[in-house]
C-alpha cells in the first residue's frame, strides 16, 4: 500500500499523544515468545535485457517506479508457478 507525500506529511506531523491506540491489542512477553524474525526478501542489483517495447510499456505509467513494476510482474509470475508446481496434499476424510 502506498500513500501519497501529502497524506504522509500529514500523518507524520501528528503528535504522539494525539495518535488513538484503542484498537491496537497490548503485547506481553508470550506473545513475542511465539513471534518468528522475517527477513525481508531483499532485492539484488542485475543487468538484464528487455525488448524495447516492454520497457516503454512499464515506463509509460511513469518513468519513476518502473523498475519495481517489473519486478512485480516477474514475482507474481513465480508464486503462480510455484503454486502449480507443488504438490498437493491430501486430505483424510476421516473425522
């Protein structure tokens, strides 16, 4: 989700003691006994050749972000491939 510079500047000029936390839960120290650390998937600087016609596609919605468009795509690709690839469990249907 992504929010404009505007809301953002806005969000960021709140003070602290004006922010309602009412509908966030308190954590205790079971809770973040169960939590798991995730890394974030970093991203990894390539070189790759594209058709013209595909790199003015991705930069026609602007030439800012076009790079992450891309990848996008190429991600959403390999989790339906990776989907369609794996085994499926089976299920047993005794209660």
């Amino acid at each position: 989700m992504t929010i404009s510079r505007k809301r953002k500047r806005a969000i960021e000029a709140i003070e602290d003691n004006n922010i309602d936390y009412s509908d966030i839960p308190e954590t205790d120290a079971a809770f973040w006994a169960k939590a798991d650390l995730i890394e974030p998937d970093r991203t990894q600087h390539v070189t790759l050749r594209v058709k013209k016609s595909v790199l003015d596609y991705f930069k026609a919605d602007g030439k800012k972000g076009y790079q992450t468009r891309i990848n996008a795509v190429l991600e959403s690709y390999v989790r339906a491939r990776t989907r369609k690839t794996r085994p499926r469990r089976r299920r047993s249907m005794k209660p």
